[in-house]
C-alpha cells in the first residue's frame, strides 16, 4: 500500500472512530464537527421523541444561542423545574434554520416551463462560505444547487443529475464549481458525505464522482481526468478501505469479501443510532422488531447512503421497514458506479503518465465486470438484483437499478437483451420506468418513478441498441413532467408514473418537495438527446389557473 492510502485510511479510522463513539477527534483537522444528537446528548433525545417538530429534521438544523455544552447544562438544570416547557426551552435557544432553505415558488401563468427551469438555478444555487457557530451546515468554497424543499444542502448523487440540466443550459461554470466542492469535501473529510451536515458525515450516497469528472472532462477535455486523479484515489480508497486484511466469508466497513475470495461493495454507515434527521422515526422502527436496535439503525443509515431510503428491495419481507437487511446485501447499482469509478482510475493514471497503475485499475473494473456478470445475475426474473451474501443467492427482486449495468456498459449483450424485455413487460409503466414492482408504502416502490432512474434507463438502453425503448421511456416520463407543470406550475421531486397523468408521487417519511434539482437537470438532459421532447416542453406553459390559485 503506498504511503499517501495509508495517510488516508489513518485519518478516515480517526472520523471513524469518533462518529462510533461520540469523541471528538483530535486528530483529523481542528475540531472536526459531530453531529447534534451527540452533542446536545439527552436535549436531542427529548426533542425528537416528543415529536416538537413535525419534520424530524427541522431541530438538527436550527442553530444554536451559546455553545453545546452550554446549552445542554442550562437544559439539564432546568428541566426539573416546576412549569418547563422544552418547546419554550427550544424557541429560547435555537433559532434558523440556517440555510432557510430556498423559497421554489410555483411558476408564473403562462411561464413556459423551460425558462421555469432556467429561473429555478438562481434560486436552488446556495453560497455557504461561511456559517455560524455550531451549525450542523459544513462551509464550502463554492457556490452549488441544492435539490430544493427540505432539502438545503448539497446532497451528492442527486447534484450528478443536476448538473446534468446545469450543462445543457449554459451553466458549465457552476458544474465545475460543484465538482470543486465535491473535491474539497474529500480532501477535507476523506469521503464525499451524503450531505454538507455534520450528521452526514458518517455515510456516503452511490459514488458519482467519477461521472462528474467525466462529464466536465467533456468541455475542458482529458486533463480533467489527471487534475482530479487525487481525489478519485481517495474516493476510491473509501469505498475500498479495509480489503487487505479482510478474510473470505467476511464484511468490514463497505465490503464483503465472499468464500470463493471475490470482493464486492455494500451500502454502510459509521453509525448505529438513529439519523439525526429521522430520530423519531428510526426510533419507532426499531420498536418494531426484536432485533438489537444498533442492528436496524446501522441498516436504515446504510439504506440512506444508497438514495433509496426507503425501497422493498432492503426488506426482509419486501414490505415492513423493520425488516431491513440492507448491509448483508450486494447491489448491483454500487458496483457498477465502481466499475466505472475503476476505469475512471484507470483512465486518470494514463493520462498522468503513470501506465503501471492504469492497468491495475483496468484490471480492477474486468475483475468486478464479471463478478456482477456472475453473482448479481438473476437468470430466472431476468435481471440484475441484490446478491443476499449471507445466504449466497440473489433476493429475486425486480426494480429499477437492473439497469444499471446497462448504464455503466457492464452487462453482456445478452444480459441487457433480457434486462430490455423486463422493462417492456414489467418496468414501463405509462408516466415512465416504475421503481419497483412492489406497492409498500415506501417512496422507492411502486406507483413512483424518480428521474435518475429515468436518465439510467434511457442511457442504458441505448448503450446496447434499444432506442426506441429508451424513447418510449423518455417520452413518457417528460410528458408526465409536462402534464403536472401544465396542471400545478411545478416540477417534483418524484412521480406516481402509474397513469399518464404523472401526478406527484407519495409515500417515505416526508411530504413530496417542490423545486427539483434532479429533476430539472434529467428534464434538460432528455431533451437534448430527443429534440421533440425539447420541442414539447418548450411549448408547455403553466396554466393560468395555477397562478390564480396561488
């Protein structure tokens, strides 16, 4: 292992080690931030539990009067006080939220909904060099967009999809800037966190750094690739970190190496207590079930890190959350991101001179090819599914991320044959591709489609030749998109694609958010490679109703 992996795995054990067990390290960078409910310890508890905000999320990102340790020695002294209130106690010492989030107001009547889009970026773009003492927000150097709603932060794999639309309108200059802070934020904390909160900073989301490096790299060219090679060795050692000393049959942080000496990633989180921003609720699914509480809470966090918090695709049962079994499983979508960030590796060394260590990330990305060819291959359903690595089979479920092997160039020709059929009899539904084939209440299932699904689905079909599916596809997820702005004067951040309709979609832990980062950028991007669907959404305007209900 060379001298600078080591420095790096040193300081990731140290944020490891203090989001474990709650200290502040000391040793990675000056008074690294940990998380509200570690550090407001019982006030944060009280809190959530009694359920003051409606939105689990609300109170972590308040900010706070006086320092931590202040404010938990007033609350500890004065709770047993005759008469306390802790919303009283709460409103008396915390104020914000800071960012307040942006303001996405339905369009204007008659406000076309391509300039809809285009007045969206001024208001989802956030600048954060700065913020105030011990706030949960992490600064950065750089301007980025942030999905919209509840969500005020710049969150990771939906800033991808963004940066999609971002490129397609003339904003190349704020893509790169996004980068850049993806860039900043793993030579600061060693990973990119799920989000710029301290709360965040125990997960990732599903690693596409490579993507963006390689879609800036389209218009400033093949430098790109060797300028962010650092930061692309550190993603990758993240994700990898523990390989050499892990034995067959065992798991360590994100990897399991199986018995036959295979090596493949999963979904993980440093922590085992409930998320900071759905404390109630993480607490009440534990309550559910007889497992250790530690147990359910480290497989709901490592479901937050894959984006689909929550999908039946991690339930043991297909249907209740506390069933939840996301860490003994293998997904296909996470290992094909690292194929591609192998080659991106790969591709990066070569262009730094640096053949030798090309090709051991050449051979890296052939030697994963063929174990998702192999392992997460489902030849009965005719998909690529999660492999259930404690029992050494597949979980047979049929969702969305079967194309993501098709979307990174990972399946067989033959695979992506069947994988195309399974779209066209069971995933095409007529507002787009459905997420699962099952209705459990969770957001990514059935009836809702969500548009980075949609963008993997088109780009994989035609990777292996089935344009007029990936049309069909594209078509009827802009229509969908179209139908609600023409109705309602908004774009979503997921749709119930079971009817033409598209309205916005439901279930989760939160209300459907308005904005919608992703879905704006995949909105552009489709657009851009069928001129139709451009046409289309050009022509489509908020209706004067929407503003009259206003």
């Amino acid at each position: 292992m060379g001298h600078h992996r080591r420095l790096r795995l040193t300081a990731a054990l140290g944020i490891a080690t203090m989001l474990a067990t709650g200290a502040r390290a000391q040793t990675v960078g000056p008074d690294y931030p940990v998380p509200p409910s570690i550090d407001y310890k019982n006030l944060y508890r009280d809190v959530e539990l009694a359920g003051i905000y409606p939105d689990s999320k609300t109170f972590p990102d308040l900010i706070p009067a006086a320092a931590p340790p202040a404010v938990l020695a007033d609350y500890d002294a004065a709770k047993g006080s005759p008469g306390f209130d802790l919303a009283t106690f709460v409103n008396q010492y915390f104020s914000g939220p800071t960012p307040p989030g942006p303001t996405v107001n339905p369009a204007t009547s008659g406000q076309p909904l391509l300039d809809y889009i285009t007045s969206l970026w001024p208001v989802l773009q956030q600048d954060t060099t700065t913020v105030p003492p011990y706030a949960t927000l992490l600064p950065l150097p750089y301007p980025y967009v942030v999905p919209g709603g509840r969500f005020r932060e710049f969150y990771y794999w939906d800033s991808y999809f963004a940066m999609l639309g971002l490129e397609q309108d003339g904003q190349h200059a704020l893509a790169v800037d996004m980068l850049k802070d993806f860039a900043f934020e793993i030579d600061q904390y060693h990973h990119i966190p799920n989000g710029n909160r301290s709360y965040y900073l125990s997960r990732s989301q599903p690693p596409f750094f490579a993507l963006m490096v390689e879609l800036i790299a389209k218009a400033d060219g093949d430098g790109t690739f060797a300028a962010y090679l650092p930061e692309l060795q550190a993603e990758y050692d993240y994700w990898m970190q523990g390989e050499e000393l892990l034995l067959p049959g065992h798991a360590a942080r994100h990897l399991v190496r199986l018995l036959d000496g295979t090596v493949l990633n999963r979904y993980w989180d440093e922590r085992k207590a409930p998320r900071d921003e759905s404390y109630l609720e993480d607490v009440q699914t534990a309550q559910q079930t007889s497992r250790p509480a530690g147990e359910v809470y480290r497989d709901l966090r490592a479901a937050a890190e894959s984006g689909w918090d929550f999908s039946s695709r991690w339930l043991g049962d297909g249907t209740n959350l506390s069933t939840i079994r996301t860490l003994s499983l293998l997904p296909a979508d996470l290992n094909s991101l690292l194929v591609k960030l192998e080659e991106t590796l790969a591709k990066a060394y070569q262009c730094a001179g640096d053949s030798t260590r090309a090709a051991e990330y050449k051979q890296r990305a052939a030697t994963r090819t063929e174990a998702i060819r192999r392992l997460l291959w489902d030849a009965q359903d005719g998909v690529f599914t999660d492999f259930l690595w404690t029992e050494g089979h597949t979980t047979g479920t049929v969702t969305a991320a079967t194309l993501y092997p098709l979307f990174l160039k990972v399946a067989t020709p033959e695979q992506a044959q069947t994988v195309s059929a399974v779209v066209t009899n069971e995933l095409l539904q007529p507002g787009g591709l459905a997420t699962s084939l099952v209705n459990s209440g969770q957001q990514w299932d059935n009836p809702n489609g969500w548009a980075p699904l949609q963008w993997i689905g088109v780009v994989g079909l035609r990777n292996y030749g089935y344009g007029a599916l990936a049309q069909e596809v594209a078509s009827r997820w802009v229509n969908a998109n179209i139908y609600v702005y023409e109705l309602e004067g908004k774009l979503v951040e997921k749709y119930d694609v079971s009817t033409p309709d598209g309205t916005p979609g439901g279930g989760g832990e939160y209300a459907t958010q308005i904005g919608f980062g992703w879905t704006n950028g995949v909105l552009l991007a489709l657009g851009s490679l069928y001129p139709d669907l451009r046409t289309a959404a050009e022509n489509a305007t908020a209706d004067a109703k929407t503003a009259s209900a206003q």
